[in-house]
C-alpha cells in the first residue's frame, strides 16, 4: 500500500511542479528557472520538517510518502543541472554559474528552516 500512496504523491508532487511552472512562464516568459528553483526549495523545507517531526518507526511510511512520494516528485536535481546547461549555451555563463552555486546552498538552508520549524 505504501507503494501506491508513494506513487500517487509523487504525481501529485509533479503537477504541483508543472503548475508552478506553467504559471511562472504565462506571466514572464524566460529561460530563467524561477519556479524551478522555487519548488526544489519548498521541496527540500519540506522534507527538512518531515525529516524533523516525522523521526518514529510507526511514522514511517508516512515519512515515505510524503519525502519520497511528494518531494521527490516537486524537487528535480535534472533539471537543476540541465536548465544551467542549457543557459550556458546561450552564453549566459554567470546565470548558469550561479544557479549551479547558489541552488544546493538554498536548498540545504531550506531543509534546515524546515527542521527548525519542526522543533
């Protein structure tokens, strides 16, 4: 059953993603990776609550669901590699570079905020 429910929060994390990026590109057309970046770090805050008040075995599979299923699902490290890849071909090399910088950073300090909201 665990399986299933990952699945399905999965597909919920990836409409949640293609939404927010859909809504971001009909508003500003750009090559500029915004609701990317935003959903890997709403993603990772996220998984970094989880991480923090889900830390039993009976939430387990929760846990699963929700970090697996979900996040996985709204997070993409492909696309936050392919899209700075992609830019630089455009010689856009400081964007690219900085996304590949900044991107993990404020992810990881996410997940941190995320923990520190749980405790």
């Amino acid at each position: 059953m665990t399986l299933v429910l990952v699945a399905l929060a999965g597909g919920a994390g990836c409409v949640v993603r293609f939404l927010a990026e859909y809504l971001v590109r009909s508003h500003n057309p750009t090559l500029r990776p915004w609701a990317t970046v935003a959903a890997n770090a709403v993603g990772c805050g996220i998984a970094g609550w989880v991480a923090y008040r889900l830390i039993g075995a009976a939430d387990a599979h929760l846990r699963s669901v929700i970090v697996t299923g979900f996040c996985g699902g709204l997070t993409t490290f492909s696309s936050a590699l392919a899209i700075p890849a992609l830019l630089q071909r455009q010689h856009h090399w400081g964007f690219s570079l900085s996304l590949v910088l900044t991107t993990p950073l404020l992810c990881g300090a996410l997940f941190v905020l995320g923990m520190s909201l749980a405790h």
